[in-house]
C-alpha cells in the first residue's frame, strides 16, 4: 500500500478472551484444527488427551487497516 501510495491509517489491539468447551466440543475443536492444518487424527486418540470440558484463555493480536 505505500509503494502504490494508497492512504491508510492503521490500528493495533489485543483481544483476549475465554472460551469455555464440553469436553466433545474441545474434541471436535482440536480435530477440526487438526485437519485443517492437514493432520489426519484418530478421534480416539484425542480423547486420550482431552479428559474434562476446558476453559482456553486466547489472546491475540489484530491490525485493522482502515482505508
């Protein structure tokens, strides 16, 4: 954008937040991940790993170009 001189303003923020999942959601969730990252897993192999509903803390950075 600045080679092509287009104007823009930019913001940076943090987000954080808590998601809270059943243990099948947190399952379905790490398989979804999983695959879409080309990782073919086992159902029962994540279960092994996911023993309780869980609480994620997520924090994340976000840059909003506004234009």
């Amino acid at each position: 954008m600045l080679e092509n001189k287009i104007e823009f303003k930019k913001f940076v923020f943090d987000e954080t937040r808590i998601v809270e999942r059943k243990r099948e959601e947190a399952i379905e969730n790490a398989l979804w991940h999983l695959d879409m990252n080309g990782v073919k897993a086992n159902k029962d192999e994540i279960k092994a790993f996911v023993k309780s509903d869980i609480t994620e803390i997520i924090k994340s950075k976000i840059k909003l170009l506004i234009l």
